[in-house]
C-alpha cells in the first residue's frame, strides 16, 4: 500500500502544487503516486508546465471523456474508482474546485480518506458550480489545507471539525519565490511576433477563461468591451474555449489587441511582471499579480478571493452589469500602478508544510483524523426514527 496519490487535472493545478510534488517525490518518508486525471491534455495547457517547473511527470493518466462537464465529471469519477480497485493508497489528495475534485466521490465510495488542498475558500455564490464543488469535497474530506485563517474560519461555520482542518498559507507564493530568478528569461520563450508587438510599449496582460463570463453573450461582449475601451497594447492569451465563444457571439476586439494562443508559465509571469496591470477572471492570476504587486481588474461577480481588494491591489469588474464607464476602470487600475501593497498569502513554506504534515499523518497512520463523536451514529440526527 503506497501512502498518498494526488489527482491533478488542470493548469493551475501543476503550477500550484508542482513543489508539493516535488517534495513528495523526493522524500524517502512517504511513498507516493501522481495521477492526472486528463480534464487538460494539451502540450500548452499541460506538458509545457511539467517542463518548465521540472515536475515529474503523472505515473498514471486517466483516459476521459471531455465533451462537456458531466462527461468529464463521470468519467473521472469511474477512472477513480477503477484506479483505486487496482492500487491502494492510505489516502487520496486533490487540490481545488474543478471537475477533476469531483472525482472524491469515487474516494468515498472507496471510504479512503480524502484530503484537500486549498480547502474551505468561498464565494457564497450558489450560482458558481465551483462552490458547489468546494462544499462538496470539503465536506467529503478527512484532511483540510486551508491557505489563511479566514478560510479555517469558513470551515468551521459549516460545521467541519476545526481538528481536520490546517492553516499552511498560499503555495502559490512558494512558486513564485522558488522560480523568481528564471522569471526574467521567460522574455526567450515569447514568440518574435509577441516582443514587436510590446517592444518596449506599456502593456496590458489579460486571460479570460471563466464559463459565466464566456458562456453568457452579455457578459463576453461586456469584457470585449472594456477591453476595447483602452488604447494601450493589449496582450490576450486566449483559452481556447474563450477563442470558440468569441466567435460564435460574433464579437471583434481591437486593432490594438494581441490575441494568441495560451503560452508557458515563465513567459506569462515574465509578460505579468511587466506589464502595467491584469485584467483577468483567474483565480491564480490575480493572485499573482497581487503577489508581484502588479495591478489587476478582477472580472466577476463573485469571488473566493476578496483578500486582493481589502489590500487594494485589485478594481472589481462585474461583466453582468450594464451601463459601466470602461474608461474609469481603467483609469483606476492605472492609479494602482504606483501603489505599494503587503500581499496576504503567507510565507512561502507552504508547501513544505503540507509534505511535512503529510509525512507525519502517514507515520501515525491516522488520516482519518474527524471526531469521534462524528462518527458515533446518532438516532435523533436521523430522519429514519
Ligand atoms: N497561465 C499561463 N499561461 C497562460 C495563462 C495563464 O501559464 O497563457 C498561468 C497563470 O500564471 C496561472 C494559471 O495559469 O498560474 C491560471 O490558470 P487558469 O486561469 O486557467 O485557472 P484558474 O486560476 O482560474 O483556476
């Protein structure tokens, strides 16, 4: 029996776990598995990342179904129970809130303990189905690692035991500090074509990627528009999702926008280190920013992440409503620019302190760690008396 297996499956996920799998890999206390579980496949969505960050790559891969959500979802939930039939683990950890955390479910049927990573963040925004998601694998898990003690707090709220949930901070800060150095030749990675167009110029970064805010034809032509709204260059790496949607709502940006393809990570934080601001619905990317204290026009109209305004490294752009004054917005991202902010994310040990707690779980064999008294059947809580 190996101790762990983690079940990645997009992006973000490589990048922001990539030092926890590192560590893991090479600790000789703990035996360990890296499972993708394929909602990502591409080579710039995917393998470009295990390259640059020099991640080892997955020991298995999930073979699914991506039509749509649902596909997705069942898919991994049927590879993750079929997985765990063949191999068995003391506990199985993800990290998150997307399609590929739905595969807990087949944890659970399993009853091996769950564990995850970035647990109890919320938006309080039932209309999102990542926080259903979030609820969900929360609420299935044996082991929590939540990023700050605000979001213990929202788990607590809910009622999950305070004893299975761990503060350890945010491993995206661990990324940015571990690769700061090769950051600056992310500039090697750029296509010719993406350096003429910057050339020196001040620039904006944007992503756009988010289901509400691609999917509804109001909302995309809102952000199209506030894009548009500025003169200033504008560099636009563009899922591929966003590219079908824009074209099918038959929207066209501006001359002065740069659309390509989604790139590599050191090329985009090189790009994000340098440009004016962000305007992004990223989860990640915001943070980034706020950690690299880089402006950003966070588009939603919710958030988990609020700690990016409270600090003031972040402008709110809600793309559902009408009659807004793009300029503004820009105009106030711009007065950011001068700001200086202390970003909330922690210390960079992140990482290390999750291997670390980790290792001392699997030593003591207990990652079943909920109160006994949770367990212990109670008939008057039952709807069967
Ligand atoms: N990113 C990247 N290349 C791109 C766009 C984004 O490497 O072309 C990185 C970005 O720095 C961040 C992550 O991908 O670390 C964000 O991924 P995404 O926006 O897909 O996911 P989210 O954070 O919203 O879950």
């Amino acid at each position: 029996m190996k101790d762990i297996g983690l079940i990645l499956g997009i992006r973000p996920d490589v990048i922001r776990a990539s030092k926890v799998i590192k560590l893991l890999s090479e600790s000789s206390d703990i035996d360990f598995d890296f499972i993708w579980s394929g909602q990502h496949y591409s080579e710039n969505m995917k393998d470009v990342f295990f390259k640059q960050l020099n991640v080892p790559t997955p020991d298995y891969e999930f073979d699914i179904d991506t039509t749509n959500d649902a596909t997705t979802v069942s898919s991994i939930i049927k590879e993750t129970y079929s997985h765990l039939e063949n191999h068995k683990y003391k506990a199985i950890m993800f990290l998150g809130d997307t399609n590929t955390v739905m595969g807990s479910i087949g944890v659970a049927q399993h009853n091996i303990p769950i564990i995850h990573i970035e647990g109890c963040m919320r938006s309080y925004d039932w209309r999102m189905p990542e926080e259903k998601y979030r609820k969900t694998i929360d609420h299935l898990s044996d082991r929590i690692y939540a990023y700050l003690d605000s979001y213990k707090k929202q788990g607590l709220n809910e009622g999950i035991s305070e004893n299975i949930i761990k503060v350890t901070g945010n491993p995206i800060v661990d990324i940015l500090e571990e690769f700061s150095e090769l950051f600056s030749s992310g500039e090697e990675y750029l296509d010719r074509n993406v350096k003429k167009f910057i050339n020196d110029n001040p620039f904006v970064l944007v992503t756009s990627h988010r289901r509400e805010n691609i999917l509804n034809k109001n909302s995309l032509k809102n952000i199209v528009d506030l894009i548009n709204s500025s003169n200033k260059k504008i560099l636009f790496p563009m899922g591929y999702a966003t590219q079908r949607q824009i074209k099918e709502f038959g929207l066209i940006l501006n001359k002065n926008v740069m659309v390509i393809d989604p790139i590599g990570y050191l090329e985009f934080i090189y790009l994000l280190k340098n440009s004016q601001y962000c305007i992004s619905d990223s989860g990640t990317v915001v943070e980034e920013a706020c950690i690299l204290n880089i402006p950003s026009i966070q588009m939603r109209y919710s958030t988990e992440r609020p700690e990016v305004y409270e600090v003031g490294a972040s402008i709110k752009f809600d793309p559902t409503l009408e009659g807004q004054k793009f300029e503004d917005i820009h105009l106030r991202a711009d007065s950011l620019n001068s700001r200086k902010w202390t970003h909330p994310f922690g210390d960079g040990k992140s990482s290390k302190l999750i291997v670390e707690d980790l290792i001392d779980l699997s030593k003591k064999n207990i990652f079943h760690m909920h109160n006994k008294e949770d367990y212990d059947f109670d008939i008057s809580r039952s709807f069967l008396q």
